[in-house]
C-alpha cells in the first residue's frame, strides 16, 4: 500500500518554533523541528524516536575513573543499537526486549503507550492468541504480581504468586492478574477463518483491518487502565505532546493521533505496531496497553509476527479484531485527518483507506 504525504515548504521569513519538554525532536523519517525548548536537549531514545528532556543533575559512578548522567524514570536505559547510560534514578534499568529496556519504579513492570483510534477497514486475516499458564511448581520461589516470569534467555522463575504469567513477546513474559491481560493473535490475508487452532497451542484466531483516522486514542485518557501512563497524544502538527485529559480533535478538541505511532520492522519476519482491537470475554480495561503477537496465517505476510500495543477500541470492531494503525488505512467511524491537515486532501476510501 502507498501511503503519500503533502509537504509544504516554510517560508524562509518564518521562524522554527523549539520542540516543548517531551515533545519529539529527532528520529527515522521525522520532517520536524529538532533544536529544543531551553532548557531541555535532544535526547536519542531509539532510531526511530528521539525526545526533548531537561538533563538530569544527578549522577551515578559507573567505576572508578568515569560517570554518567543516569536516565530518568520511564526513559529508555538499554537495548540494541543503544549509546545513552544505563543507569536509572530512583529506578532499576528493567528488560523488556533485545532493544529496549526501561527505567521503572521499583516492583513496576513496563507497560508503554502509544496512541490510536479505531475504525474497522479492507484486509482481514485470521490470528491468534497466546497465554502461558503460571506454573504450580513448589521448587521455584514464583515471581511476583507484574515481575518478568519468562521469555527467550529467561533462567529464573517461570510462576507467579496469585497472578498468571502472560506471553507479552517472545523475550518477555509477565505477572499479570488473572484476566488482566490476554495473549496475542495472528493476522493477516483476505480470507478469515473462525476456527479456533488445530495444534491447541493458547492462540485464538481472529480478524485484521487497518485504519489511521488521526483521533486520539480511546486509551489516551486516564484511568483506563492499570498502566504508567496513557497513551501520548499529540497536538494538530502531530508532534507535540499533550496532557491526557484534552479533548480529541474528532470531537471538537485539539489532541490527535502521534506521526510516530506507526508500526516499524525489526527484522525481514518481525515487526512492532499499534491497534485498535475487541478482545472476546475482556472489558477495555482489560486490553488497554496490552500487548499481543500477531501470526499472520495467509497472504503474502504468512508466517510472519508483528507485536502490537492496543491502544484504541471501538464500537465497529468484532471479537478478537485488530485494527492496525496504519497511515493510510483509512478512517472509519471519526474521521479526525481533516480537521488535523484543513485542505483538499485524499485520505482514500471510508473503511478502506489509499489504495
């Protein structure tokens, strides 16, 4: 699919605004400011994200001839291809995949948010889901409620004390309360098969659309759920961050969907994304910032896992239905990218999107 995107020159008058706190400022394939707001700096997260933050003053020792700035609760702290510190403030660099690791409160688990905003569209696939069961061995001490309980080069304890151990990927399990969070589910192809799987693995099949309808995400206010914080959602330039409690720019607000939450690949069979979904027998605060390994079960992405955050519901949406967020997918029940761009755009067909 062909996503195309107007860019429109500034004059050369025009003064380039600083990126506010935490707004973005660097990044693959970002067009936007990059010099920050004083007295905040550019700051790498990732290849694809980079973040204006106020340097912290306090400092770690890392040994006795060098120290570093330590990363501040909530940044990222290590990973593949990562060059900041990894040492946290009031907080311990936690795990949560070979190329990120998190700066968490002590006893907290990492639960990030991104946003989205759901709209049902053309290509549906079945999936699945899947849940590992929390052990009962009495050798093991179990981990506690939201501790890692297993996943790729995990070695300690793989059950969990009065919570049930979720398959969040394949690095990264964790202690979740019973019913709190559901596995995965796999997509992908036009043609959707309700049977459940044959080898009775824990994954479920389901449904894949895809949708970008610009509005902020159900998951963005608060309280939704039991996570860190809500998704982030951006002002109309699509950058800048704000406060969760604003209204979304569908209903007459000014806060909209993030350019940068959109899905990117990791390998030639792995990818990363956003969603909007319904799960069967789950409630949304059940399903808010969950994450779910999607297995596409025909079409030319066969075989192939993208891992999505649910960040978005909607009421057009069925059981076990993922509507991926991406751009160009088209907009479905809200249509919030033309108040978001004003002009004579083509953002392609209603429930079907650019094709």
């Amino acid at each position: 699919m062909l996503v195309c995107s107007d860019v429109v020159a500034a004059a050369p008058s025009l003064v380039v605004p600083c990126v506010p706190e935490y707004g973005q400022c660097d990044g693959f394939d970002y067009r936007g400011p990059t010099d920050c707001c004083p007295p905040s700096e550019c700051q790498f997260n990732n290849l694809w994200y980079s973040q204006c933050l106020t340097i912290q003053t306090e400092s770690t020792t890392l040994s006795s001839s060098s120290s570093t700035i330590c990363q501040s609760v909530y940044s990222q702290c290590d990973g593949e291809n990562w060059l900041g510190a990894t040492c946290c403030i009031d907080s311990t660099c936690t795990f949560v995949d070979p190329y990120y690791s998190q700066c968490l409160p002590t006893s907290s688990s990492s639960s990030s948010t991104d946003s989205t905003s759901s709209s049902s569209s053309s290509s549906e696939s079945s999936s699945t889901s899947s849940i590992l069961p929390s052990s009962t061995s009495s050798e093991n001490r179990c981990s506690a409620l939201w501790k890692q309980c297993g996943g790729i080069g995990w070695t300690d304890s793989t059950c969990c004390d009065q919570s049930t151990c979720i398959v969040v990927n394949p690095y990264y399990s964790q202690c979740l309360p019973s019913g709190e969070s559901s596995s995965s589910s796999s997509s992908s192809s036009s043609t959707f098969s309700a049977a459940t799987s044959s080898t009775n693995d824990g994954r479920q099949a389901g449904v894949t659309t895809l949708y970008w309808d610009c509005c902020k995400a159900s998951c963005a206010w608060s309280g939704k759920a039991s996570v860190t914080s809500p998704v982030r959602t951006c002002a109309q330039d699509g950058i800048t961050s704000v406060a969760p409690n604003i209204q979304s720019g569908c209903t007459g607000g000014t806060a909209y969907m993030c350019n940068d939450q959109q899905p990117w690949s990791v390998s030639s069979t792995l990818s990363y994304g956003f969603a909007a979904a319904h799960i069967s027998g789950q409630s949304e605060t059940d399903w808010c910032c969950a994450c779910y390994s999607l297995i596409f079960t025909s079409g030319p992405v066969i075989d192939k896992e993208l891992i999505v955050q649910v960040t978005n519901t909607s009421g057009d949406l069925g059981d076990n239905h993922f509507d991926l967020q991406i751009p160009g997918g088209g907009v479905g029940i809200f249509d919030g990218c033309s108040s978001e761009y004003p002009g004579s755009y083509s953002w392609g067909q209603r429930y079907g999107g650019v094709s």
